[in-house]
C-alpha cells in the first residue's frame, strides 16, 4: 500500500515524503509574491494562480525525495526571504520555505502541487490584503482575522497571538527525523533569482 505523506508535482517527475503529515495551520494569503512566483511558473506551464492562496504549513521533516535532478530553486529578486521549489517540467511549486520559517517548517499552495493525504484545516487567517488586485473582496468567512499588512508591530502581534502560529515561526522545540527543506535546497544546489520587478504582474 502506498504510504500517504507525498508531495509532488502534477508531472509525477519530482516530490517529497513527510514525516510528519499533519498540517500545523493554514491561511489565505494575497501577497503579491505568491502570485508573481505562481505566474511565473504559469508562464512555464504552471497553473494559473488566484488572487487569494490556500497556504498550509508542515514541519520541515522529509522522510525521502526523488526526482532531484527535475528540482529548480529560485528566488523572486537577489534580496528575496522566500525559496520556492518548482518541478522543471511542469512547474508545479512543490514546496516554499521563507526566512521567518527557522527550518521549523515549510508551505505549500496544493492546488500547485499534488499530495496523497488531506492538507485541507480551516484557515486561520487572511494575510497580504493590500496586495489584492480588486477593490471589493467577498471572503468565504466573516469571522476569520484578516490582515491588510503586517508591517505594523500591532498586526505582527496580532498575528502572532493567533494560536499556534508563533509556535511554528520559531526555531523547531525538536529536530527533524528525516531532512528539513533547506537541507533538501542545498542538495538542489543553485538558486535562480529570476530578477523579477517586485509587484510586476507578469
Ligand atoms: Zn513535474
Ligand atoms: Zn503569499
């Protein structure tokens, strides 16, 4: 039987096993990075992205991986916190790490990646709202925190609070059984910055 921790892109050239299945929280978001980073992957023969992200977190604990050779890493701009993982044949992101993860965990958008097991949790918040292209936003709650920004101390600590969130934007309480992602990205080896104009709709 087929073990359900797999991540991988919509090709099937490329992906990663988990350790540790369960999704730590989820959230909505709208930057305009995910969206750049998912365009430009469109323009390679990705899917096209939404203007708003389901975005679930893992632990950083790779059991296994295999298509290293069909992996491209690459970072948006020179300066970028962000490293996405994309399968170099269909362009699917199979994982994103961000600075502000510690190695603690990783994200993945899965409608632009493929899994085995359930990744859908209730989203704990909408986050990047400015960088909506419209106006007017319907959201599935109306209840659910939402975040213009987060470039204000009182946003930060507001999403902070939002439980369990500050407790995986730390460094990991445990080490890793298997790999973590940036382990995985060095193996990969070189970063592509794609030099792309910050908030340039492609
Ligand atoms: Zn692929
Ligand atoms: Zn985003």
């Amino acid at each position: 039987m087929e073990i359900k921790n797999k991540i991988s892109c919509s090709c099937g050239k490329c992906g990663i096993e988990l350790n540790d299945t369960s999704p730590k929280y989820s959230v909505m978001c709208a930057c305009e990075d995910c969206r750049q980073a998912l365009s430009w992957a469109e323009k390679n023969g990705g899917k096209k992205p939404k203007n708003i992200l389901y975005s679930v977190y893992f632990r950083s604990d790779i059991l296994n991986y295999f298509g290293l050779e069909s992996m491209v890493v690459t970072h948006l701009q020179e300066d970028a916190s962000s490293t996405r993982i994309y399968c170099k044949n269909c362009y699917s992101c199979i994982a994103v790490d961000h600075t502000n993860y510690h190695n603690n965990i990783f994200m993945i958008q899965p409608d632009y990646c493929k899994q085995n097991f359930n990744v859908q949790i209730p989203p704990k918040s909408v986050i990047n709202l400015q960088d909506h292209p419209e106006d007017f936003i319907e959201l599935d709650s109306d209840t659910i925190p939402v975040f213009h920004s987060r470039k204000y101390p009182q946003e930060r600590k507001r999403f902070l609070s939002i439980e369990p969130i500050a407790e995986y934007l730390a460094p990991p309480k445990t080490k890793a059984k298997g790999i973590t992602l940036r382990d995985l990205i060095s193996k990969i080896g070189k970063i592509e910055v794609l030099d792309l104009i910050k908030g340039e709709v492609l």
